[in-house]
C-alpha cells in the first residue's frame, strides 16, 4: 500500500530545498472527512549539507505510525525513534555508512542516536519524528505536505478532485504523477 495523493499548499511544491513548513497540519483531520480518503499522514523534510562535502542530504519528519501504515515501512532491527534525538535510517545506509543501532549521526548540526534500522528504503534514508523537527524549528503544528491513501475501488483522481473542491486553493498531485510512489509497488 502506498500514498495515492500529495497534499500542499499552493507553491509548496513537491520538493524543496528550504527547511520552511507551510501546511498546518490540522489539514489532515479536514482531509480524513472526505470520502474516498483512507487515511492521511503529515510530513516534513530536512535538507543539509551532504556528508562528504558535496551535494545534500535530506531527511524525512514523520509521523510513524501512519506513515508506515501507508508506506508498509517496518522496524527490521533497534526500535523506533521515542525521543527527539533519535533518528531510524534504512538497510542501505546502515551498510554504505557502516552505522548501526545506537550509533551517533549529524542530523541538522545535532549528533542524534540511531534507534532503529527500517525496510523498505523509501523517501529519504533518515527519518525521525514529525514533532521534533516541528520543535528544532521553532514550526509548530507545521508540515510540508501530507501524504493520502485512498480507499481501494476509488479512483485517486476523483479522490483529487473532491480534495480541490472541498480545500481549494491548494496543490494536489498525485504520486503517480510525480514519480514517486511511496511504498506502493
């Protein structure tokens, strides 16, 4: 199962390299009333310098228990992250980087704790708690997008045109449109 449907505030754009969230995320309790829609999961991105000096890294701010709903993600070793230090990465970084659980990483100029390692690598190769980038800075209640899973037999594209009616003036992609289909197969 993975998200159908991209929610943003116009000019969010599906990917940025600014730390800045525009949505609020009280968007997702709007967005679970409309019919056809299964369920909706906040998210944010971190962008920084890349650690071999070139290049950037970014990392995903979830909210895990309803991104991995969507996205099929699951702990295959450590534990998920349970505080704001702490940070779960997928297979191919832990073994390209020679990192595992309980070591230290830089997330935004902080050294954070690996709790736990995940499967399947989707979206960024970090993530950590939606709430504690919210917190870091200073954005609360804030989000980039949230990601949509429609109800099955429901065409995402009419699930999409019920969101632009009920919340106009906003950006709605579909993931397939973008390239990017998190988690599905």
């Amino acid at each position: 199962m993975g998200a159908d449907i991209q929610f943003f505030r116009r000019g969010g754009g599906t990917f940025s390299t600014s730390n800045f969230m525009p949505l609020d995320v009280r968007y997702a309790d709007r967005l679970k009333k409309i019919p056809g829609v299964r369920m909706v999961s906040p998210f944010g991105h971190y962008v920084q310098s890349g650690n071999s000096g070139l290049g950037f890294e970014m990392i995903d701010a979830v909210e895990l228990d309803t991104y991995s709903a969507i996205s099929n993600l699951r702990i295959v070793k450590g534990r998920v992250f349970q505080a704001d230090g702490e940070v779960i990465i997928d297979e191919f970084k832990a073994k390209h980087g020679n990192i595992g659980v309980g070591d230290e990483i830089r997330v935004f100029g902080n050294t954070m704790k690996v709790a736990g390692i995940y499967s399947p690598q989707i979206g960024s190769r970090i993530k950590m708690s939606l709430g504690a980038l919210q917190r870091a800075l200073s954005q609360e209640n804030k989000c980039l997008a949230i990601l949509v899973k429609v109800d099955d037999g429901i065409a995402p594209e009419e699930v999409a045109r019920r969101i632009n009616a009920e919340l106009p003036n906003n950006q709605v992609v579909l993931t397939s449109d973008i390239g990017v289909n998190f988690g599905g197969q």
